[in-house]
C-alpha cells in the first residue's frame, strides 16, 4: 500500500505488551504514514503515563495490556483523551458482542489481530475521518449485523 502523506506529523501511541509486535505493528505504520512519530506503551500503566506526558493524535491500543486492562483501561484512556481522538482497539476476540461493548466503552474501531495490515491502514484513515471501522470478519453473521449495525 502507497503511503499516505499528512501535513504535519501524526502522533500515534501504539499500546501492545509484546514488544516483537509492537515493533512490527509500528513499522506497518511508519511504512505506510508520512510523516509520523509513533511512541509505545507495553502495559496500563505505561500507556496512562504516555497519555499523561503528551496526548496522541491517535491511539492504537491492545485490549489485553499488563495492569488493570481489558474495556477498563480503554474507558480510563478515553476520558483522559482529546474529545475526537479516535482509539483503534487491536483484538483477537471473534465475537461481534465483544466488538460492540468495546465501541460502546469508547473505541472507534476494532480491528482482529488475525487481519491483514491493509485492515489496520484502513481503520486509521477511517478514524481520521470521524468514522467507525469495525473488522469486515465481525459483520459476517446475521446476529453480527443486528449488533453492530446501526438500523
């Protein structure tokens, strides 16, 4: 995918506890978005410091952070965050009632882990946008649709 370009920096915070992945997940990123700084976070508290040092652009945050995690951490974040600044949640949970209480909690997108790294690009720009962006894989039953679907 050609990268993006933007007219000042974009400032991502990229919250994953295994480093491997972080990195990966953050060279996806770097490759992909020009120009951006992208810092990390590895665990709840780390990412709440981060948050408290200087607020993102955009936060891309691992439901299953060390610490005090799961929907908590994303609604603690979510009041320390600028109103508008979008959350991309990155999951490996498949079902479509996890995705909607993460949006519910203040999540713009969820986004399976299982995906490509075109899914994540997608997401981002969606979430720049004002939109929500929910992994294509959720919406595939009819009980998915009925949750997550706006009537």
């Amino acid at each position: 995918m050609p990268a993006r370009a933007f007219t000042s920096p974009l400032s991502i915070l990229l919250a994953k506890a295994h480093p491997l992945v972080r990195r990966g997940v953050g060279q996806i990123i770097s490759d992909a978005l020009h120009p951006c700084r992208i810092r990390e976070a590895e665990s709840a508290k780390s990412l709440l410091a981060a948050i408290h040092e200087s607020v993102p652009d955009l936060l891309i945050l691992d439901i299953s952070l060390p610490g005090p995690g799961g929907l908590q951490v994303l609604k603690t974040v979510r009041r320390l965050l600028a109103v508008g600044t979008p959350v991309i949640v990155l999951s490996s949970h498949i079902e479509p009632e996890f995705a909607l209480c993460t949006l519910a909690a203040g999540a713009q997108a969820v986004v399976l882990t299982e995906h490509s790294d075109d899914e994540l690009l997608q997401a981002i720009e969606a979430t720049r946008r004002g939109e929500v962006y929910v992994s294509p894989a959720l919406l595939t039953t009819r009980s998915a649709l009925a949750v997550l679907s706006p009537s």
